[in-house]
C-alpha cells in the first residue's frame, strides 16, 4: 500500500512587504529589508516591592527603613538593606518639606511612555529620605518646575497603571 | 557602598605585560542595510589583521587562541548568540570566546576582558570585537530599547529616555556650578567638527553655538546637536603578550593601567558621601564644598575607575602626564561632569577645560579628536574599543594613514572635505579611554603608552 504523503503548509502573513523606505531613506535595490513584527507580553512581578505599588492605588507613599542600619529611608524601596543585607521594614514617607531637586521637560520620549508630552520630569527631595526619587508633575504652568519648588504627592487611585506612574506631584500653593 | 575598605581600593596588577597590536573600524550610519552585523565585524577585523598587521588572515587565525566579543544590547541585533555567528563568520571555530554586556561600558569592559585573558596567561593573541545595529527599529523604539537598562520597575517608564535622565543631571549641574551655557555647546561643536576629519563619523558638521543650542530641544536644556547619535557599526581591537607583540610589531603599545568602577543603576539612589581623591588632589581642596558628592553631578564609577587606572600607571596628574583622551560624550553635560572626575579640574571646574583650550588639538589635552559619540558614532558595543582604536593609531603615528587616505574616504562612498585638517597629535606617547554606562552605571578607564 503506498504511504500517504503529508504537505508542509506556510500560513504566509501576507502584509508583509519589503521595506522601501527607514530614516527617510531609500533602501538600496541590492539590500532587501524585511519587517519582523512583535508583539509581546511580558509577565513581571513586584516581588517583595508589591506594598509599595499597592501602596500608591492607596494614596500612600511607602518606603523601606533598615532596622539596624541608620541610613534614612530608601525611596525607591528595597526589599533588603544594601549594607547589612537583612530585610528591611516599611514606613509610610511624610512627604512635608518635600522639593524638586531637579527637573526636565521630555519633548521627545522613547515608544511605550504613557504620558502625554510635553511632560516635566523631576526628582524630589524629601526630609529623612536618603535618596531622590524621580517621577512627574503631573500639572504645571509657565516657569515649572524649578529647583526648590515645594510640592506634594497625587495617587491615581482610579484606572491604576500600577506601574511608577500611579504616583505623581503638583506645586505646593 | 560609601566607605572603602582596604580591598576595594587595591590597585589592580596585570601579572605580565599586555600590548595592544592592532585596530580596526567600519564607518558608522544610523541606517545600514548594505551590510549586516557579521559582514561589519568582518571588515573591522579585516581593517586590523590586513592594513593594520600587514598579515594574510589564515596567518593571524593561527596564532588566535581566545575572543571577546563586544554588544550592548541583544534587543537591537534581535539575534541571542550573535557573538556565536559573528565568530563563526570570522572562521575562528573552535576557539573559545566570550560575549561581554556593561550598557555603554561594554566596549571598555570587553577590552579589561581580553587585558585580564592576555594577563593571566590564559591566552597570547586576542581579538576584541564590538558592533551595534541599532536600525531595526525606530528612533522611538530605540530610546525605549536603551532605557530598558535604566530600572524598569523605577526609572523606565518615567519617559522611556536616557536623554531626559542626564538632562535632571544637567539641570542640577547648572544650578549648582552655574557654567556658561555656551560652554557645554562648545563641547559638541568641538566634537562634531572634530568629526569632520574622520571618514568613520555618522554626523560630521561645522556648526555655530547658536545652531547648537538652538536646534529642538529633546529634553531641556539637552539640544539634539547635544545627544549622541544612534549607529550601527563596528569596531575591534587586537590584543597580545609580549613575545606575540614584538613578533607581530616592532611598534606594540603597551596597556599602562586599566581601572573599573560602578554606582548605582538608578541616579536616585546615590548616597551621599566623602569625595575619593585623585593622586594629585589634596584633602583641603574641597573642605569648604557645601554640595553632596556625587549628587547628580559627579559619577563615582568615573572617579573609581580613573583612581584605580592612575594608581597602576603612576598618573601624577592626567592632563600632564596624558597626550590626548578619548571621553564617552555621549551628551554634552556628562563630558563635563567626567572632566571632574577624572581630575582635569577640579569639581565645578570643569567649563575651564574647555575654555582654556587644553581640550582643543594642540591644546594640553587633545581631547575627542576622533570626534567622538556626539559627532562620529555610538554603536554602543563598539563604542569603547572605537575610542581605544583612534587612540592607538595616534600613538603609533598612524593617524594620517587611517583618516586621509581617500581610499578610506571611498570605500565609505563620502569625499574628503576640502579643509581636511591633520589631527595627528605630535609625539604622543600616552592617551587614556574613559568608557561609560547608564547615568553612570560602570566606567572604565583605561591608558595605552608607546611600548617600544
């Protein structure tokens, strides 16, 4: 009996076209350029940080302290202190006092960013805080933000991105 | 980590001497399709074995016995294991080889690795090569690719682009030292025009300071003309023991001191601390500073790496003791701010580099003649061994052999421009590379002298 032979069928995706045209040039004839498509997701926890996120959905700004250690409190968290290395404890930041320690308008970003632009990136400065954290004003006018501008913490706690973006900061009146 | 301890600070010692022999580059393009990743590694690699050592490559692959390979980001290539077929490409199979990822650094980490392979013993003959194809994606994709190695969980999603993390560096470097603003433009009209006289450069250009600051504005107060290109390209390095060396070359260069530092990946964690002084510092010239160190001014990996480097070298002072200095410009704020650390002024001194023209050829400290990320390239796993490749061939006395030739010049289909000038340093016996990650993540210095 003759064995039945089995095609190898390709689901061609057929949009795809050579390219023409990158960076506003020509593609040469000689060089072919083809397109590869992705889209991807990717799955990525918070670990031992997740207090924190959740912390913002909450309108709480969490930090970590280390218990035997007497370096201030670190914002962004770590789980574990980087100098004795022990787990450390959290601790709700007052944010009184609280300052831009400098700042940017991003004109341009790169794809995936979330915001609107322009869009005044600062980092702040807060009393008791031994690091800067970097995040957004999340409104502003002529003159904003500038060095020393007081300002306060503002949660998106509806429609989370739970991401860093859910916490965001405006001028202190 | 804020206090040293005896081993941290222990200068490091290479247990028998390590030469570099050879250099060799491609042109760097934003866009390149003529040529893909493994065909530029090849012409690189060709440039060294073929002009640089007179030798047929069956020759030089006989004497080979180890690789580094050198690339930033797989994200770019899209190809996991592109060392394994661009090594493959090259005919080196079955020697082993090593691929080498520092962000930005990965062109001076991968050159510490094939030192450290040289060193040791485990190897005598050591090709290092680097590449970035950084054209398959968009300008926007790209940016978003490269700070994918700023932290995503804090950092990346704050806008997707490390020109805005080194424009909150250079806002505060205004605020707290107040330099003139036309002083940071003449760092990139410098390198731009340097980049002129090169027939490798991307984005060559004789521009005016108002032109530079007054191109748009990517994030304020960093101009586009201030940001470094996006290439793709290649570049590689050839190093050797000593008996290899002088049996390849009667004119070696020898690797003088080789330092590595880090911080922290994201800016914001960077605690306050003492400043870790150079050899030629003395304690009292920052008793009276008021502001923190490093802050968001100061890259501590910088200052490690070149504490480290100048400690192996016998570096009294660099800007005397050094005949010309590749930086990693890769904007114009972080040129200024490596002056600093790398001791050539002091903190908050760092504009009087420039203004007293030590930069500038025929200055004390040529500085960026090859024109450096802001005018010439940064395919980033290429950039490091790119800088350690324009800086050999100035000490040997070959610059002119590898950038005025019009062979050169047509083999990248560009023509020499009529004012070509000669940036060939007179007498250069010493010259240092500074390579640098992240807003500072890993630095590495090293310094190349005439070994013959």
């Amino acid at each position: 009996m003759e064995k039945k032979r089995t095609k190898v069928v390709l689901t061609p995706d057929e949009s795809i076209q050579l390219v023409k045209e990158l960076f506003k040039q020509n593609v040469p004839e000689n060089s072919w350029v083809r397109p590869n498509p992705r889209s991807i997701t990717h799955y990525h926890t918070y670990g031992n940080l997740t207090p924190f996120f959740k912390g913002l959905t909450q309108a709480k700004l969490f930090g970590t302290r280390c218990r035997s250690c007497t370096t201030g409190i670190w914002l962004p968290p770590r789980a574990h202190c980087p100098d004795c290395w022990k787990e450390m404890e959290w601790v709700e930041v007052n944010t009184e006092g609280a300052r831009v320690y400098t700042h940017s308008m991003t004109q341009y970003p790169g794809a995936g960013f979330k915001g609107s632009v322009p869009c005044p990136l600062i980092s702040v400065e807060i009393p008791g805080v031994c690091t800067k954290f970097m995040s957004y004003l999340s409104e502003f006018r002529d003159g904003e933000p500038y060095i020393n501008m007081p300002v306060r913490p503002v949660f998106r706690t509806k429609n989370p991105t739970y991401t860093i973006l859910d916490i965001s900061w405006v001028v202190i009146a | 980590m804020i206090k040293f301890g005896k081993g941290n600070l222990r200068v490091p010692r290479l247990e028998r001497p390590v030469y570099v022999v050879a250099g060799g580059l491609t042109d760097f393009r934003k866009f390149y399709p003529e040529k893909q990743t493994s065909e530029l590694c090849l012409e690189a690699v060709r440039m060294a074995v073929e002009e640089g050592l007179c030798m047929a490559p069956q020759d030089f692959r006989e004497l080979v016995n180890f690789c580094i390979y050198s690339q930033f980001a797989d994200h770019f290539g899209d190809q996991l294991l592109a060392a394994a077929k661009i090594h493959d490409y090259l005919g080196l199979d079955p020697l082993g080889n090593i691929e080498v990822k520092t962000g930005g650094a990965t062109g001076g980490s991968s050159v510490l690795a094939g030192i450290m392979a040289i060193a040791s013993g485990y190897a005598s003959l050591v090709p290092v090569i680097g590449w970035e194809r950084m054209d398959e994606v968009s300008t926007a994709q790209g940016n978003a690719y490269i700070a994918s190695a700023a932290c995503k969980d804090f950092e990346s999603e704050l806008g997707w682009l490390y020109s805005t993390y080194y424009a909150l560096m250079m806002q505060r470097y205004l605020h707290e030292y107040n330099p003139e603003r036309t002083t940071l433009a003449k760092i990139a009209q410098k390198n731009h025009g340097y980049s002129r006289f090169s027939p490798y450069s991307q984005l060559p250009g004789d521009y005016s300071l108002e032109e530079i600051l007054e191109t748009k504005i990517v994030s304020d107060p960093l101009t586009f003309l201030e940001c470094c290109v996006m290439s793709v390209g290649a570049a590689c390095l050839i190093l050797a023991d000593e008996e290899t060396a002088f049996q390849l070359t009667d004119r070696p260069v020898l690797v003088n001191g080789v330092g590595a530092g880090s911080h922290t990946l994201r800016t914001a964690d960077r605690r306050d601390m003492p400043i870790l002084l150079l050899p030629h510092e003395d304690p009292s010239l920052y008793s009276d500073r008021e502001n923190e160190w490093p802050g968001f001014t100061s890259f501590l990996a910088a200052r490690f790496a070149a504490y480290l480097a100048y400690h192996m070298a016998g570096i009294k002072n660099p800007v005397d003791d050094l005949d010309l200095l590749e930086t990693h410009d890769a904007f114009t704020v972080s040129d200024i701010q490596t002056y600093e650390d790398i001791g050539l002024r002091p903190y908050g001194q760092g504009a009087d580099f420039i203004e007293s023209g030590d930069a500038y050829f025929e200055g004390r400290l040529p500085t960026n003649l090859s024109g450096g990320l802001l005018g010439s390239m940064h395919a980033v796993g290429a950039t490091g061994i790119f800088q350690l490749v324009e800086i050999f061939w100035q000490l040997r006395n070959e610059w002119k052999k590898f950038h005025a030739d019009d062979n050169h010049w047509q083999w990248f289909g560009k023509t020499k421009p009529q004012d070509f000038q000669n940036l060939q340093v007179k007498n250069a016996h010493r010259g240092m590379a500074v390579s640098h990650a992240g807003t500072g993540s890993h630095v590495t210095c090293t310094i190349l002298e005439r070994g013959w």
